[in-house]
C-alpha cells in the first residue's frame, strides 16, 4: 500500500516539475519530470501485474504450479541445449 502512494507522490512531482519546466521554458525540468511521471504510472502497471499473479496463485494453486513445471521444463531445454 505504501509503494502505491510513493507513486502516487512522485507521479505528482513529476507533473509539477514538468509544468516548472514548461513555465521557466526549462526543457531539462520539463523532460525529467515527464520521465518521473511515466516511470510511477509505469510502476502502476508492474504493482498490478503481480497482484493479480498474486491473487491467481491463491485461488489456483494446482494450476500455477503446473504453469510454473512448464516453464522450467522448457527452460531446462533451451539452456541444456549446446
């Protein structure tokens, strides 16, 4: 919960520092704060990627832990391969 609103912050920053830069015609202000903005939107997405993984684990085990054989089982292929 708290790395959500840490993002919530720095989105904020960012979007105050990109508008510092449009109205000092700072073009360095106004691109690292649309950098700072997308990277906590961007956050939002990976935060809500392994939530839902999360959730899915919990209400089907048996079935994440068949993804999970798959996976290294091709894994193991590829890498073993020379």
């Amino acid at each position: 919960m708290l790395d959500k609103a840490k993002d919530k912050v720095d989105e904020a920053l960012g979007a105050g520092q990109e508008q510092f830069g449009k109205a000092s015609g700072s073009a360095e202000h106004e691109a690292k704060g649309k950098v700072r903005k997308q990277l906590a939107r961007g956050s939002y997405a990976v935060d809500d990627f392994f939530e839902a993984v999360k959730d899915q684990t919990k209400s089907s085990p048996l079935a994440t832990l068949a993804i999970a054989a798959g996976i290294g089982f091709v894994l193991g292929k590829v890498i073993g391969r020379k």
